[in-house]
C-alpha cells in the first residue's frame, strides 16, 4: 500500500518550500547567486539542507525556480501596462520605464537574472525568459504598427532587438562593481529613447 502524506503534512513540506524560495531569492538579491550557496539558503529558510534537496534536486533548479517566480511578476506587470487603454507609444515607454527603474532600485536581483555567471542550465532558462519578454513586447509593436503609431517591421526580431537592448544597457549600472553609477532618470530616459527611436516612435514622454 502506497504511503499518503496527509493534509497536514503537506502542508508543512509547502511552507518549506516557500520559505527556501524566500531565502533563496532574498540571499541573491543581497549578493547574487554566489551569496545563496546551499548551507546558507538552508539556514535562512530555517531548514537543514536535506530539506532543500527534498524539494529541489540541485541548486541549478532552486535558482531557476526563484528566476521563473521573479520574471512572472515582471511579466504580470508588464501585461497590466499593456491592458490600460491608451496609446501603444505610451504604454511601451511605461513599460520600460518600470522594468528600468525596478532593475536600478534593486541591482543585486537584477544583475543575477540578467548577467551573472551561472551553471548552464540556470543560463538556459534565462534564454527562455527573455523571450517571454520578447512575446510581451511584440504584442506592443504589434498594436502599434496596426494603430500607424510605428512603422511596419519584422515584430519578432525587433521585440527581441527591444528586449536585447535594455537589458544590455543596464549591464553595467547594475553590476556588483559598479562605480559612480550615472543619475538613474537620465538611464532611464536614455533606454527609453533609444528602444522607441529605434522602432520608429517618436519618444513619448
């Protein structure tokens, strides 16, 4: 006869395993992936280490598990901007200005799902996320080709040219070494009007 966990019981194993998520994603935004070794997400969360590797096999998929929480609620917010009725210009700029301005309010988060060295298969599903923003930012240019705020344009290759683009360009304010980082309006308005010139808008403001 197969063992049953009861209610109780699985309950207890959800509550773990949120709360090594928790510590997982707070320990990285602290210092990146190299600061959430497993010991030390383990007594964070408050859990011996065995627990952790009852819930997730190797650190490889703790990370990409906390990188698949993070990217859906930027996603989640992104989509919200995009349902709010109003010009296609304006919503990609709010669109944006949001992603940057969260990625330079909390760098340490951000330049590990976006550039820090990481196992191979932490790197793949990154490459998976970026083209769920990619999918969420076609659906902007498409709106705005059809509504003749922006030139006709391979939509796929230029949401990815999009998404390439800003997160490219927040490499280097974000990174752990950073020194005298430039005034974050002037970044921020800078991304911006370099992504709508680049798919023909006029940048909105």
């Amino acid at each position: 006869m197969a063992y049953k966990r009861s209610a109780l019981m699985e309950e207890r194993l959800a509550r773990n395993r949120e709360r090594i998520l928790l510590a997982a994603r707070g320990l990285i935004a602290a210092g990146g992936y190299r600061n959430a070794p497993v010991t030390a997400v383990a007594a964070a969360a408050g859990v011996s280490t065995g627990q952790i590797y009852r819930h997730f096999p190797s650190k490889a998929e703790l990370f990409v598990e906390v990188l698949n929480a993070a990217v859906s609620h930027e996603i989640a917010i992104l989509r919200d901007i995009a349902a709010v009725p109003s010009p296609a210009t304006q919503r990609l700029r709010r669109a944006l200005e949001s992603f940057v301005r969260r990625a330079l309010a909390g760098p340490g988060l951000a330049y590990a799902f976006i550039a820090e060295p990481v196992e191979p298969e932490v790197d793949a599903e990154r490459i998976r996320c970026r083209r769920l923003f990619g999918d969420v930012f076609r659906a902007f240019l498409a709106e705005g080709v059809a509504a003749g705020e922006f030139p006709a344009q391979d939509l796929d290759a230029a949401a990815a040219c999009l998404v390439g683009a800003f997160t490219e360009a927040l490499v280097g304010p974000i990174a752990p070494t950073r020194s005298n980082p430039r005034d974050s309006e002037r970044l921020v308005e800078s991304i911006c009007s370099f992504c709508l010139r680049a798919i023909g808008a006029e940048p909105a403001r």
